[in-house]
C-alpha cells in the first residue's frame, strides 16, 4: 500500500486546524488529541498523540504539532 499524505494546515482564527488524508478533508483539529482520533478513523490507527508529533507521514503548514492558536 502506498504511504498516505497527511497535511496540517496552519491555525484559522478560532486556532483550530484542518486536517487532511489525501484529498479527503477529515475536519478541524484543536490539538494533538484530535488529530490522532481523526488519523485512527482514516485507517492510520498506529498513530497515538505523541506519534503525530514526530511523524514524518505529516506535513505541518503555518507552525509544528505544538501550535494551535494564532498569535495576535
């Protein structure tokens, strides 16, 4: 099976980010937590929060797995 694109996109006003799998959207993201949930419901269920941290499967736009709001 050929390895899947995850993009993070960077944070949006309400500092949540979208999240997707391929072409699919799965949703808004508010923290690690999120993200790993979202990941697990596409088929990427090895993916734990501290596993989406350091995953080199995720592309991280705007700012890395430690950002989430967007600085005034």
């Amino acid at each position: 099976m050929a390895e899947r694109r995850v993009i993070v996109s960077p944070p949006d006003e309400t500092g949540g980010r979208r999240v997707q799998v391929d072409a699919e959207t799965l949703g808004t993201a508010y923290g690690l937590h999120d993200l790993s949930v979202f990941l697990k419901r596409s088929g990427l269920e090895c993916l734990d929060e501290v596993d989406v941290a350091d995953s080199p499967l995720i592309e991280w736009h705007g700012g890395g797995p430690e950002v989430w709001r967007t600085m005034p």
